[in-house]
C-alpha cells in the first residue's frame, strides 16, 4: 500500500473513532415527545472534523426491506407519484441535467434505478439511451476502486429522488474515490466543469473557522447548488452554510383532507440555525441570525421515502424506507431542473426570497431550539415549493441591487481561484 494512501486510511480510523467519541446527541435526530417520529438510523459515520464527509442518508429501523414487488405494487413509503402530487409538479424536464456528486463506487446503481423506475412508470434512464452518465471525479469512466454500503444506498436515493421530481431529465453521477474532503470538493469542481447546471449533494462537514476558504467551489453564479441542511436536529453544517448554495431543510409529510391533499411540518432532524463562520447573504432579512447566514433556505420531504437498492446494507436488498435531508436535496435538485436553466449572473439560492408566494409555508414542528412558524423560519426556510416558480430567476440578490462589499469581494477571489 502506498504511504500516502496508508495514511488516509489510518487518519480516517482516527477520525472514526474521534467522530464517534465527540457527536453530540442531537446529531442523532431522536425526536423530542412532541415531535414524535418513526425512528431512523445513520448508515454513514458522522466525524467531528472537517476532514471526511458524512453522507445524510438514514435507514428506517423497525421495517424489514421488501426483496421485490409485483408490477405496479406501491414500495413502502412515499413514491414518485406522491411527490409529484405534493408539490404540483407538471413538467418532466425534457433533457435537462442534474448532477449528483457521491463519494465511492455503486456497481448496482444502474440496475437499481431501472427498478424504481419501471415501478412508479418512468421512462428509463440507462447508460445506453444517454439518460445516465456515471463517472469520476476526473471525468473519466473508471469507476473508484472502493465501495460502501452507506454511500450506496445515499447513491440509490439521490438518483431515485431526481427522477421522482424530473422524470425526463438525464442524470450525472460524479462518484469521488473517497470521502476525503479533498475528493469530495474534486467531485464538485468535475459536476461543474461538465457544464451542470444543477448539482444535487447529500453530504456534510461540521463547520469550520476554515470553511470560508472552500466557497468558491459553488460560487458560480448560473449555477444552482443544493445540499441536504444536515440531520443534526438543529445543528448548522457545511457546505450547507455557505451563502452560494441552497440549503435544503426537511419535513414530514402526510396525507390530509383539505384541499392540497397534504399537510406538512418541520422535520425534527433538520440541521438548521445560524451558521457560525459564514456572513448573511444579501438576500436574507431574517431576524433568526442578525449578521451571518440562516439555515435553511427550502425545504422538502426528509422522511418517509421509498428507495431501491440492492448493493447489501446490514445484509438486505431490495425496497427501503429512508429519511434524511438527503432526499430533500436531489428533490430541490429536481425541481430547479423543471424550473429551467438559472438565468447566468445570478445565485439561484436566491430565487426562493423573491417568490415566496410560490411556496408552502410550513408553520408546524420544530428541530432542536428552531421552531417553524408563519414566513420565514430556520427549519423550513422559505417553504416548500408549490410547483417550481419560485426556483426561477428574480432579482438575485433579493430586494438589493448590488451584492453588499464583503459577498462581491468573495466573488472575485472565486474567480481568481478558479482561473488560477
């Protein structure tokens, strides 16, 4: 084994171990009384260190996965169909691209994905017919050497989610050799460099007093970025704190009687709140957090969604039931896709601010010491959204013409970073 290599696998042990030792309780979302939830658990390991990612994918416990289904059998949990129906999605998104960034190799993504889709009656999505692009973090074809059953099933969510939302937009999987930070950030910078102009992660960092040094990764304006908001039940993370990407917070959603045939609240294990490093984005007015950035700014379903995968997680295969922000993320991903192309200068994490309108306010739940509310609130952001047009473009900076000196100032060292 090569000493570099060597290395980064003792510092993971390490960083295990350390993550293991220090996440605080909440980072484990346990519903409070109040807000009581199926439970769910982590099948990724979460660090306590800006050093490997974590991804947000959680396994319902309690349920045991269905191998398979007969034709046209509804999966437990929420399928393709009712997202579609909850968040009044007409448009399939003819040839649009989302890109997903992931860190290891999935070899049952493509088979898996066909079975999702025969099932909810979506179009397929193959190699062959040009809808499904795997590749690496170089851009190449090679897959990574290494895989794992957590960033696996967190795959098989974030392709199936894109699809429930945009049944016709093609899908770019960019898989990193690792979870590094390193890796992870290649992945995003080869998404870009692809020309997507959607890129969908369910990963996450703690914050870090560094953190601003890595913001230039999404800061591309024309570009939308979405990250699940976290699962560390009112905890802020990265990159979902950084003010040029669209921080997805979760909720629950359920039948109901009423005239949207669905009522929803704050998903206690969102990660929301004020981020620690990161300034306020000239778009925000919230009174939550005065000076720096307020988490989050969307939201959708984190509970309660049906995923197919079969590379073995505790041994099974088949349909599961997940939760996390990380099905929240690729479908915000999804529906920026059906909403169209950002318009170029602009940051559309903004969009949602000029277009409250065009959201469900979700006024119910809460996560940690943030509760949802009328408007804006720090769970739910602005809302969830009722069809896509508020993920289009408006004025980009909110009710500012300009960006503020200290966010035109990290612009510029993006760019210089970028063409260096």
């Amino acid at each position: 084994m090569h000493g570099s290599r060597a290395f980064r696998v003792l510092a993971a042990v390490v960083l295990m171990l350390m993550g293991l030792a220090a996440t605080p309780a909440t980072a484990h979302a346990r519903p409070s009384a109040k807000d009581s939830q199926p439970t769910s658990r982590r099948v990724c390991p979460q660090f306590s260190t800006f050093s490997q990612a974590a991804c947000l994918a959680r396994l319902r416990t309690g349920l045991k996965p269905l191998p398979s289904l007969p034709a046209g059998a509804k999966p437990p949990g929420l399928g393709a169909d009712d997202i579609r129906s909850a968040y009044e999605l007409s448009g399939r998104g003819q040839q649009r691209t989302v890109a997903i960034t992931i860190a290891h190799h999935d070899p049952n993504l493509e088979s898996d994905l066909a079975v999702y889709r025969r099932q909810f009656h979506l179009p397929a999505c193959t190699k062959t017919n040009g809808c499904l692009r795997v590749i690496n973090q170089r851009g190449g074809t090679t897959p990574p050497a290494s895989t794992d059953p957590g960033w696996a099933f967190e795959e098989s969510i974030d392709v199936d989610a894109v699809s429930a939302a945009c049944p016709n937009c093609r899908i770019l999987v960019v898989e990193n050799d690792s979870a590094f930070a390193s890796d992870m950030f290649a992945g995003v910078d080869q998404a870009v460099a692809q020309g997507a102009k959607v890129i969908s992660n369910s990963w996450v960092f703690p914050e870090a007093s560094f953190e601003t040094n890595f913001d230039f990764h999404f800061n591309h304006p024309g570009i939308a970025f979405t990250f699940g908001s976290g699962d560390s039940g009112g905890v802020t993370q990265y990159p979902p704190a950084s003010p040029y990407v669209t921080a997805v917070g979760g909720t629950t959603l359920t039948h109901a009687n009423n005239r949207r045939g669905w009522t929803e609240s704050a998903w206690p294990g969102t990660g929301c709140g004020c981020s620690l490093y990161e300034p306020k984005p000239p778009f925000q007015h919230d009174s939550i957090c005065p000076n720096n950035r307020t988490i989050a700014d969307v939201s959708a379903v984190a509970a309660g969604f049906a995923v197919y995968d079969t590379f073995p997680l505790d041994g099974s295969t088949g349909w599961f039931v997940a939760d996390g922000t990380s099905i929240a993320a690729p479908l915000v991903a999804g529906m920026y896709a059906l909403a169209g192309n950002p318009a170029p200068g602009t940051f559309p994490n903004s969009y949602p601010y000029a277009h409250p309108r065009d959201f469900h306010d979700i006024t119910t739940g809460s996560a940690g010491s943030f509760s949802a509310g009328p408007g804006y609130d720090a769970p739910t952001g602005i809302g969830t959204p009722s069809g896509v047009d508020g993920l289009r473009a408006g004025d980009p900076y909110g009710s500012h013409r300009r960006a503020p000196e200290s966010l035109r100032k990290a612009e510029t060292a993006g760019q210089a970073r970028r063409s260096a």
